[in-house]
C-alpha cells in the first residue's frame, strides 16, 4: 500500500511509531533508579500512612489496595502508568464528543489521543515516577476536563453518569491536595451554573448529580476513616503556623519571581524565532513581489523550524529534567504561537477572526481555552518545589489547547498547503514531547545520579524494595544502613521510630516508622518541630536518627526534641557511618540507648 505525505494515514503512522516509542521508555523505567528525597516521601506514604495526620488523604486508598495486594515499588509505579492511560484514552473520547457539537469541527480521535497520552506523560520528566499526590492530581484534572467537555453544550440527559463523576473527582483533589481541589470545585460549579445549562430545573438537577458524586467519594473514603480526621487535619493546620517551606508569604514572593523568569525566557526562546520568520518573509515579499503565497508560507515554515532548532540546541532544551523543565513551558509555548500565526495566512481564517463577536458560544469558548492555558499554573497553586518546573508536569493542558485549536483551524482554512503544515507541526509537537520524555525521564531523570541507564545494581536484603535497580553508591548505603541497625538495635521495628535526615526512602525500604511526618529537612527546623510533635509519645524513647553529610542537628531541632523528652545527644550512641552516595560525605547514625542491644 503507498502513502503520500498529505495522507492522514501517513501522519497516523509516524504518530503511532513516535507514542509507542514513549510508552516504550516509560516501562523501561518502571524498575530503574529511586530517588531517596521526594519518591521516598511518596512510597512511605503508601506503607504508612497512619502517622502522616495531614490533608493528604488520597494515600489511604492505595494503603488499603497495598494491604489486600502488596506493592513493590515497580507495581506502585505501573499503577500509576494504568491510570494515566485510562485517564487519557477518557479524555481523548471526550475530546471526540466535544468536537461533534461544533459545527465544521473534525479531530482524528487517533492523533488526539497520541497527543494527549504522550502529553500526559511529560509530568514523568519532572518528579519521581511513583504515584503520588502530584501525578494523582494530574489524572483527576485530566478526567474532570474530559467531563465537562462531556456536557459543554448542555447536553443534560446522556451524561448524568459524567456529571457524578466529576463531583467524584473534585472530592478525590479535595483529599489529594486541598488548594488545586478548590480551584477544581470552582471552576465546575462555574461550569455547572453559568456556562453550560440554561433553565433553572436543569441547573438544579445538575448540581445535585455533581453534590451526588462528591457525597460518593465520601461515603468511599469514609470506609477507610472518618471524614472527622481530615476535617481536624485542615482546621489543625489552619490553626498553626507550620512556617517553613509552606509559608504562604513566602510563597507568592518565589512564585511572583519565577513568572517575572519565565516570561523573560519566553522572550528569549520565542520571540527571535518569530521575529526572524516575520523579517524573511517581509524581505521576500517586497525584493521578489511576483513570489506566490504558497512560497511565502513555505518559506514561513522553513524559517520557524531553523529558528525553533537554534533555540532548541541554544538552550539544550530537550536535555531536561527537574528544574530545568522551566525551559519546556516556553518550548510548548513556541507551537501554540506558530500554529496561531500559520493560520493567520488563510484568508478565511483572518476574516473570521475580524468579524469575531462577543456571543455566549463565542464567550463560552474562549472561557476553556484561557482555562486550559492557566490550568498548569491553577494546579500547581501551593507548591514549594519550582513553581515553574511544577507547573510543566501538568502541560497536558497546553497539549489539549493545541489538539482543539489546530482541529478547529484545519476545519476553517482552505489551503491544503496550511492543513499539510498544521499537520507536520503536531507531528513536531509529539516527537518533541516524545524526546523531552526520553531525555528527562531517562537521561536526566529526576534527582537519580548519571541517570537511568547507570542504574545497575539489584537491590536486595532490605523489607521494602527488592529488584529495583539502583546505583552501586546507593545501594551500598541503603545495605550499610539497615546491617548497622540490623546488628545494634535490638527492640522490634513496630517499637522503634528511625528519624531519617533528608533520606525518608530508607524509612521506606527498611520497613521503620517515622515519629510523626516521614520527612526531615535540616534547613527547615520549623517544619521539622512541627512534625515531631505529632509523634506519638510512646515510642520517643526508642529513637534511631540518620543525619546526613555528618551535619549537627540545629540548636532549635534539639530544643525541640527535648521539649518532647528527648535529650540528643546526651541520651544517645552513634552505632555506626556509612558513606553519602549523593556527595563525598558521610552520614552518621544514632540510637537512644533504649533502642541498643
């Protein structure tokens, strides 16, 4: 069979070749590296997530699943995988619905859905790969936008099933992260009340399904525990003043800083692109005035790309991972732009966009595109890890805004030289997410040392954890650590609490509770005496602490500590050190005398 390069089954091959091949590098790291910081905070939080008492609920699900089937770390990561997946094939079916109410409307459902899972999937290149509170709020955002497309145009009586499921979702964010579920909440009474249902009655049934499906996902959490315990976390939390990396002053400062950032780099990765192609095809125009206009949108594209290229190899910014995902906002930013100015060369287009008026529909319309522009940001709300590099985990939303977007222009314009160049452009935008995935997730994959394919060492001999691959640095440590307490402590891990210094995985894989919240920070002592009085006094006396880099504990952590009983390190032993695997330090470990043999 021949395929010519304006086939849509051509392009549908080279996209299905481009997603197969990130779906290839996400199961190949789903037993490789581990990240001893964030990840290991996540997966303690499955293990053990009695002691946590904070607004992070979503965790106890997948306690009670972990309870009837026990999760290693690779099944915990493939979870996630599974319902990413699920979330998107949801999404790309909604997608479908919503361009059917449109008039001159067409999406390929197969490209979609290639845009949107491989977009789904560059929140991998950010933070670790395990499931956690941020990769959870990722699906239930993509899923509650897959329901309101759903019931966009009103369409009240096929979609009572879409309606509770977007209540359920909004309780699911609420449990998962309380700042990014209000703003959720928010926008979909907004949506229920204002934008998508006219008549009173049909408002009112609406609410009730969306008021059905929030009281769903608390009658299922209520199972587990008493909505009681959250309720009390949120005034308890509202009611004290953490300080630390939370401070909500704090916070605006850094994210104000980093908008002020990015819209500088914006300026410097597109604008030169765009200023280029515009000067080329003003000279091109006036030198050569009986050029077509098929060369000059031609010429248009040639230039872009050399441009996009230079500030792509400028920059390194497919070489990503961590904080440096800052550079993919404006990177995506790049074909959102291109594709507006390229449909701005048809005719049809320019006029439609001349004679635009301000109608419900229109209004309604341009109300989902500046939803979904802002929704990396609106999500991100409340985070101390980049604000930026935060919000590029969630650019699935800008991926969905380019899919609608470019649907609704190659319904519109009437050049097929401008649908052929619409087309090489998603086609652009999948392989570039496809390699920014490949290079950040597995290159550059988030705070593992040399990356992914260094990562060759089996660990073995721990509770938690065995069979991934990890470096033969961290291995060694993980191994050192637990055979140091494995030979000095004599009581039995229940009794024991192991305060772990800036390394909550080893709580993790060593199978030890943590007093209190799982995490410890040196830098942040405010945060740290905050979680220790939540400890359970019981066991205080049975302490194991693990300082890294051989750093002392602040004067105001020990204070802390005493205030509780605890006397470090006046009622304490160091049992042994074991080598830093992230620097050339060394972590020492003590045990109350309580806890020695």
């Amino acid at each position: 069979m021949n395929f010519r390069f304006n086939d849509q089954r051509f392009y549908d091959i080279v996209a299905g070749i481009i997603t197969m091949s990130a779906v290839f590098v996400i199961l190949f790291t789903l037993n490789r590296g581990l990240d001893l910081t964030d990840e290991g905070f996540y997966l303690y939080e499955v293990l053990f997530p009695s002691e946590d008492f904070g607004i992070i609920r979503f965790n106890l699900f997948l306690n009670r699943i972990n309870h009837l089937v026990p999760l290693d770390i690779f099944e915990l990561r493939f979870l996630r995988a599974c319902l990413t997946f699920m979330a998107a094939v949801y999404l790309m079916f909604s997608v479908s619905k919503f361009s059917q109410n449109l008039n001159h409307f067409v999406i390929n459902p197969f490209m979609t859905f290639c845009l949107i899972l491989t977009g789904s999937w560059l929140s991998y290149c950010v933070f670790p790969r395990a499931i956690s509170y941020n990769s959870f709020s990722l699906i239930c955002f993509i899923v509650a936008i897959g329901c309101v497309l759903r019931f966009w145009y009103g369409n009240f009586s096929k979609n009572y099933i879409h309606i509770a499921l977007l209540g359920f979702m909004v309780f699911l964010q609420l449990i998962t992260k309380i700042s990014s579920g209000i703003i959720l909440l928010g926008f979909s009474l907004f949506v229920i009340l204002f934008l998508t249902f006219k008549d009173f009655q049909t408002k009112v049934r609406a609410s009730t399904l969306f008021l059905i499906g929030i009281l769903s996902g608390l009658l299922l959490y209520s199972t587990i525990e008493s909505p009681r315990i959250w309720l009390n976390s949120v005034q308890y939390l509202l009611e004290q003043n953490e300080g630390g990396d939370h401070d909500l002053s704090l916070l605006s400062k850094i994210y104000f800083k980093e908008l002020l950032q990015i819209f500088g780099e914006y300026q410097l990765v597109v604008l030169p692109i765009y200023l280029t192609s515009s000067l080329g095809i003003w000279l091109t125009k006036h030198l050569f005035s009986n050029v077509s206009i098929n060369v000059l949108k031609f010429f248009y594209v040639i230039l872009f790309c050399i441009g996009f290229w230079i500030s792509v190899i400028h920059f390194n910014l497919l070489k990503l991972g961590s904080t440096d995902m800052l550079y993919v906002i404006p990177l995506i930013g790049c074909f959102l732009v291109n594709l507006l100015i390229t449909s701005l060369f048809d005719r049809n287009m320019r006029i439609k966009l001349l004679s635009f008026k301000l109608s419900k529909v229109n209004l309604k319309i341009a109300f989902l595109l500046i939803s979904l522009f802002t929704m990396p940001f609106m999500i991100s709300f409340g985070t101390n890890a980049g604000f930026t590099a935060h919000s590029a985990q969630y650019l699935i939303f800008w991926i969905l805004l380019f899919t609608i977007a470019a649907g609704f222009f190659q319904s519109q314009i009437n050049s097929k030289l401008l649908k052929q160049i619409i087309s090489v452009q998603t086609l652009l935008l999948l392989a570039t997410s496809a390699v920014i995935i490949f290079n950040g997730g597995v290159l550059n994959s988030y705070k593992i040392k040399n990356g992914l394919l260094k990562q060759k060492v089996q660990l073995s001999g721990v509770e938690n954890g065995n069979g991934i691959f990890i470096d033969a640095r961290t291995s060694d440590f993980v191994e050192n650590v637990n055979e140091i307490l494995n030979k000095n402590i004599r009581l039995d891990k229940d009794s024991v609490r192991l305060l772990s210094m800036d390394y909550p995985a080893l709580n993790y894989l060593l199978g030890y509770k943590s007093p209190g919240r799982p995490w410890y920070k040196l830098l942040y002592y405010k945060t740290n005496c905050f979680s220790f009085n939540l400890a359970d006094t019981r066991y205080l006396k049975n302490l194991v602490i693990v300082i890294s880099d051989g750093k002392l504990v602040s004067r105001q952590f020990k204070n802390c500590l005493f205030s509780r009983g605890v006397d470090f390190p006046k009622e304490f032993r160091q049992i042994g050190s074991v080598a830093n695997p992230f620097n050339d330090g060394v972590c020492y470990i003590f045990s109350s005398n309580n806890c020695m043999n």
